[in-house]
C-alpha cells in the first residue's frame, strides 16, 4: 500500500514537472519571439522634431528605431546659425546638441547622408538609394525646404547665391563671407533680419530686400514693423521694401542684383524668402495634403490617406514638425507652424501615441521672438491682418513704456499692442530691449485662457526698480484698448445722431 502511494506520488511529481517546464518553455518561446520581432520604427528626417521623436520613443520602449537624414549632422540648432555667422557663437560645431555617438549607445540607428526616395504604405517600407526599410510605424518629418524664386530657366542657384537649410550651408556661406564687402538678403523674415544684424557685427554692409511694404508682414502689424526698421537701420542695414529682387543666372559673373528699378552691387546673395513644406513623398504615397500646402493629421497625428476608396487615417503613419498643417486656436482654420517649440511639442506626442500613451494635439497660438542686436520682439496670436481676412472684428491697444524704473540704470523701451475680440484677447506683439520673451509667454497663456479685458485690468503684478515700473506697461496697453472702445462707441453714436437728423431735415 505504502509503495503504490509512492509510486503516484512520484507520478504526479512529475506530471507537474512537466507542465512546468511546458509552461517555462512557452514562456521563453515569446520572449524569443519578442525578441526576433521588434517593432520596427522608421523616421524620415533628422531634425528637430524626427530626432526628438527617437529619443521619445527610445525612453518609453524597446522597439527598434532607425532614423533616414539627407543632412549630414544629428540634432543641432538651426535657429543658432546667424548666431554664429555674427561671432556671438564660437562655432557651428557647439550648436549639435546630440552627436551621433549619443543615438548609438541609444540603439538609435542614424543614417546620414541617405535620401528617401519612395513610402509604399501598403507593402509597408521605405526605399532609398542603398535599401528597403521594412516599418511598422512610420513618421514623415521632412521639414521644409527654402522658397526660391524662379528667376531663370534653371532650378540651380548661381555662384555666390546662398540658402540656410541646414548646418553646411551656414558653414559655406560663413566661409564665403570672410572674402566679401557687401551681401544682399532677400527676404525680410526672423532669419532675414538676424542674419543682416549678424553681418553688421562683422563689418559687412547688409542690404534686406523684402518684397512686402512691411518687414514680417505676416507676423506683425505695421506699427510694431516699423520700429523694428527703425532699429536696423540704425544699425547700418540698408533695408528696401516693396520692392521685388532678381539675381541673374550669371550672378558670380555680373556681381550685381536687379532691385525695381535699381542694380545693386553685391558680392553674395542670401535668399532668407521663407520657406515651404517638404510634402513631396507624402503627397506621392498618397498621403493627402490640406489646403496650407502641409500635411494633414488628425489630433494624434496620424496622416491621411488621400486614396478615395480608403479615405481614413492610418494608425501606423505619423507627421510632424514643419510639413504639417496644424489648428489655429482663433481661427480655427488649418495652418503651417514654423517653430522649432512646436516641432519639439509634436515629437513628444508622435512617441507617447506609437508607444501606447494616447495624447492629443490642441489648436496652437504659436508664440515667436526673434533677437536683432539689442532689440527682442515677437508675437502670439493673429494680427490684424488676419483677423481682417477672416472677417473678426477687433479692438486694439498700444503703449510705449519702460524696462525698469525711470530713475534705474539701463532702463530700456518697450512697446506692447494687444489685440481683442468681443474683450478677450487674441493676440500680443511687443519689441523692446528686455522681457519680451516672458511677456510672450504669459500673453500667450492669456489667450489660451481667454481672459479679458476686465481679467488684465485687474491682474496684479509684481514690482522692484531693476526689472519693472511701479505701473506695469501691460497694465498701460489695456487701458489704452478701454479708451480706444470709448472713442469708438461715442463716434458711433455720433453717427447714428447724425444720421437721425439727416432724415428728420429730409
């Protein structure tokens, strides 16, 4: 009796031997298979939001990652390169935040110097030159690329005519510099005028030509542009406006650029006229773009597929930075956004969303500063123009204050213009010699907030002589907005008594 019992006791022990083992070699088969078969990750473009996005991804997961760049540098600024072309930055080298190395030890695969050439959504890969990249998630963030005037019958810039799209341009174009006396800038935008203020430092004479009758035309009111004018000026720029500049295809031989009515003499041509949306793949893949010319996503930012018969959005495809249309938080309407922030923002929410963690992209105000020389300025919001175009009617408010307390040393001016919609505000510019950049910030979270004019009138601010006026300039700009209302409805009213009286006389 007692060795039956042992013997089934032996039995069952090994029985449940067995199915553990069974169960331990289940288990390593999955994590084998886990391992075989990572999610393949691939990023076309390397820039601010493409790069970003690996890191994210890098983080919060162990897929695997490969980034395409037809740059030849990883993850620098390029908003610090007029920075350097006017020596307050050493070197282009100091502004590559990450080198390479860095997404090596990540398991990041960075390949430099690679052009895709096609995305085929339904076999699910990516082919360049060298090979085929097989993806499970897709995300398209190739920027944009430098509007350039056709001026000729080619697409090739002449000699001596420079862009800034990446880090080696900015590297040519320093060189070219070191040899030459006059350079002229077409386009007046952010880049535009820091790189004419950077060329001033270094003792070039700068000419900015701006087809537009206001410089940043389409970020700032004309008051607030002309004071930035003002500024270059006294900087020695030469600064022409409204006026369209041709440079011939000859250019490295004439040496002269075509300006109205005008021939100016220069030795470079820097083209700083804006730029487009690199959609070219996404639009041959039949991802559909929007009417802004970026491409269009939804609020996780997944792309559409432009193919009628499958009209959706597709969970494995994502977009962001520069080639992206996004919400604008007044208008409602699609738009393009050019900021580095909102490249950087968009990379955040591509990696939480392909790893899992579902975030939403909201309507955007787009805060911007800009720095020329001494002077800081910026905006958030829409302009008057916009609002124009778009039918809204506004109320505005203009001050010119100071920095600090009248009496305080290096006391500096600043000038603030509110823009407001049925009392609540819609947008902000400001220019001034300090605290543009903090002001913006706020304003900006007034807007999202909308706050009125009653909340501005009665915020509290703070106050100490080295950094403010005891009546904050802010406070001066809202109740200028007030006295433009009053004026507006007494001369309203004057006209409807007017009016009265003219057909009581009929």
């Amino acid at each position: 009796m007692g060795s039956d019992s042992g013997t089934e006791s032996a039995v069952d022990e090994i029985q449940k031997a067995a199915k553990s083992d069974e169960k331990f070699q289940e288990a390593v088969s999955a994590q084998n298979l886990e391992k075989k078969d990572p999610i393949k990750v691939i990023i076309i473009g390397g820039g601010a939001c493409g790069m970003a996005v690996a890191t994210k991804i890098r983080r919060q997961s162990d897929f695997e990652i490969t980034v395409i760049s037809r740059d030849s540098h990883t993850a620098y600024s390029h908003c610090g390169i007029p920075f350097v072309l006017g020596r307050e930055i050493k070197s282009f080298e100091k502004l590559i935040v990450k080198p390479k190395d860095f997404f090596k030890r990540n398991r990041i695969d960075v390949r430099l110097n690679e052009c895709v050439s096609s995305i085929d959504l339904d076999l699910k890969v990516v082919r360049t030159g060298e090979r085929t990249y097989p993806f499970d998630k897709l995300v398209i963030a190739t920027g944009s690329l430098p509007f350039i005037p056709l001026t000729g019958s080619t697409n090739v810039l002449p000699y001596g005519v420079f862009t800034l799209r990446n880090l080696d341009d900015g590297v040519l174009f320093e060189k070219a510099l070191k040899t030459v006396e006059r350079v002229c800038i077409i386009g007046a935008g952010t880049i535009g005028i820091e790189c004419a203020v950077a060329l001033s430092r270094r003792g070039v004479k700068a000419i900015l030509i701006n087809r537009s009758k206001n410089l940043l035309s389409r970020q700032l009111d004309p008051d607030i542009s002309e004071i930035i004018r003002e500024h270059l000026e006294s900087l020695g720029i030469e600064v022409i406006s409204g006026e369209l500049a041709v440079y011939p295809e000859n250019f490295w031989k004439e040496k002269i650029l075509y300006v109205g009515e005008r021939q100016l003499p220069a030795d470079l041509v820097l083209l700083a006229s804006g730029v487009k949306p690199e959609v070219s793949l996404a639009l041959e893949a039949g991802i559909e773009i929007g009417k802004a010319g970026g491409i269009i996503v939804n609020e996780i930012l997944q792309v559409k597929a432009g193919d009628k018969a499958r009209e959706e959005f597709l969970p494995y495809v994502y977009a962001g930075g520069e080639c992206v249309e996004v919400t604008d938080l007044i208008t409602g309407e699609a738009k393009l956004s050019q900021l580095g922030t909102t490249a950087r923002h968009m990379a955040d929410i591509i990696g939480n969303n392909i790893t899992g963690k579902s975030t939403p992209l909201g309507p955007l105000a787009n805060p911007w500063v800009a720095v020329a020389g001494d002077l800081q300025f910026g905006g958030v919001g829409i302009t008057s123009k916009e609002a124009e175009s778009h039918g809204i009617k506004i109320n505005t408010g203009f001050s010119l204050s100071r920095t600090r307390a009248s009496y305080y040393p290096g006391r500096k001016d600043l000038y603030i213009k509110l823009l407001f919609k049925d009392d609540i505000l819609v947008g902000a510019q400001l220019a001034g010699g300090e605290g543009i950049k903090e002001r913006i910030d706020a304003l900006s979270l007034a807007i999202r907030k909308k706050t009125t004019i009653r909340d501005l009138l009665d915020l509290e601010t703070c106050y100490t002589p080295p950094v403010s006026m005891l009546v904050d300039p802010l406070r001066l700009a809202v109740k200028a907005t007030i006295r433009n209302i009053k004026e507006k409805k007494g001369k309203q009213i004057q006209e409807k008594e007017m009016e009265g009286k003219q057909i009581q006389e009929k």
